[in-house]
C-alpha cells in the first residue's frame, strides 16, 4: 500500500482497493468484475458522450421550459396582447404548446453541444495522453468551429475563439485550488 493510503493496492484479505479505500470489500470475483467493468465504462469516450448529451439535453429541457414560462408575463408585450385577447383554454393551450417547442428546441441544442465538446475533448485527452487547460481549449475550439461552420469561415473562427475562451475560463476556475477559508 502507498504511503498516502489511496491509490491501487491491496487491502486486508488481499483483494484490490479502490481510490477511495477498500471499495471493493467483501464482494465476490464477480461483483468486483462488474465493478470494473463500470469504472472503465464511465472512463470511455462514447459513455461520456452519451451521458454529456443526455445532461445537456436535460438541462437545455429545463432551462427553455423556463425562458418560455418568462416570455409571456406582461399583456404589452406584442405577443403577451396577442395571448391576452384569447379565451383562457386557448391562451393555456398555446402557452402549453410554445413551452414544449421551445423546451424541445433547447434540449436538442445543449445535448448536441455537450455531447460534442465532451466526446471532443474525450479524444483529444486520449490522443495527447494528458489532462490539462489545453484539451479543454482545443475541444472548445473544435465545437464553435463545427457549431458555426454551417454559417461560413468567418463564423467558424468566432465560434472557434468563442468557445475555446469560454472552454478555458471555464477550466480554469474548475482547477484553481481551493481555499481553506
């Protein structure tokens, strides 16, 4: 066992630790199979894909459910006068209906970002063999640029700087160390 006490080594009845302590005491070869399994499930780059899509698409559900539930609190607004001058079951039903567009229109959008940069940046920490600032920066890039492409070079280089600065800024507070205070 390291010094620190963590890390990969063999605990009382000599079956292999986790990185938090014995984890995998008093589980069967199978169980600790399993287990395994899953961590290097997690650590492939299609699972976190797929899981950062699904996240983005939750969260992207959630946050276009709200900014559609905010976009019709006031009667003058041109679209909130349209609304009010309805019945009530008509003007419930269309606001039932823009929510869900727009709540659809989000998820779609954040699952593909987040599924894009994560399985981005999945790649490149595999190709590169590190895990530091500048996988995060060239992840970014490459998801602003492919995001904006569609809209020529020039958007493709904004989004590409875009989302790098964001992607960087970003990591960057992530790895700060944290204060005692």
């Amino acid at each position: 066992m390291n010094p620190s006490g963590m890390g990969m080594g063999m605990g009382s009845g000599h079956q292999p630790m986790g990185l938090g302590g014995n984890s995998t005491a008093g589980m069967n070869e199978q169980e600790q199979a399993m287990v395994k399994m899953m961590q290097s499930g997690m650590e492939s780059c299609p699972v976190k894909t797929v899981m950062a899509g699904t996240m983005g698409f939750g969260l992207g559900g959630a946050f276009g459910l709200f900014m559609a539930s905010m976009s019709y609190d006031s009667a003058f607004t041109p679209q909130g006068r349209a609304i009010s001058d309805l019945p009530w079951k008509e003007q419930v039903r269309r606001g039932f209906k823009d929510m869900g567009a727009r709540s659809w229109s989000s998820a779609k959008n954040f699952g593909i970002v987040g599924a894009l940069y994560s399985g981005t940046e999945c790649c490149i920490e595999g190709l590169r063999a590190k895990n530091d600032l500048t996988n995060s920066v060239a992840a970014g890039c490459m998801t602003g640029g492919i995001l904006g492409a569609k809209a020529g070079p020039q958007a493709a280089a904004f989004g590409c700087a875009g989302f790098a600065a964001f992607s960087a800024a970003i990591d960057a507070y992530m790895r700060m160390p944290e204060s005692d205070d």
